[in-house]
C-alpha cells in the first residue's frame, strides 16, 4: 500500500478511506473476532473433553 503525501489527497479521498476503515473495523469487532473467539473457546473444550474421554476424569484415583 503506497502512501500519498498529504498536500495530494482531497478530502473525498479521506472521507472514502475514513469509511473503508470505520467498515474494516466494524467487520473486525464484530464479526470476526467473535466467531474466533468462540471458535478457540470450543476448541479448548473440545480438546478437554477428548483428554477427559482417554485418560479420565481430574481427580484420584478409585473414587
């Protein structure tokens, strides 16, 4: 991405790329992270619940 000097951009220029940002980071905010959120959470669990299904549940022995 190739920056501009500042006396070559108009100021449609930076309202367009003022929205294109606003738009990245909404899209970023709220729906990417919280579908890799939600997607690290679950695999955790997931992992958890297949160590748990090997070796057993956490505790001692024979109870």
């Amino acid at each position: 991405m190739s920056e501009v000097p500042p006396q070559h951009v108009t100021e449609q220029e930076l309202r367009s790329r003022r929205r294109q940002e606003l738009l990245t980071f909404l899209v970023l905010a709220f729906g990417i992270w919280p579908l890799v959120a939600v997607g690290v959470v679950g695999g955790y669990g997931f992992i958890i619940w297949m160590l748990q299904i090997v070796y057993g549940p956490p505790g001692p022995l024979g109870h």
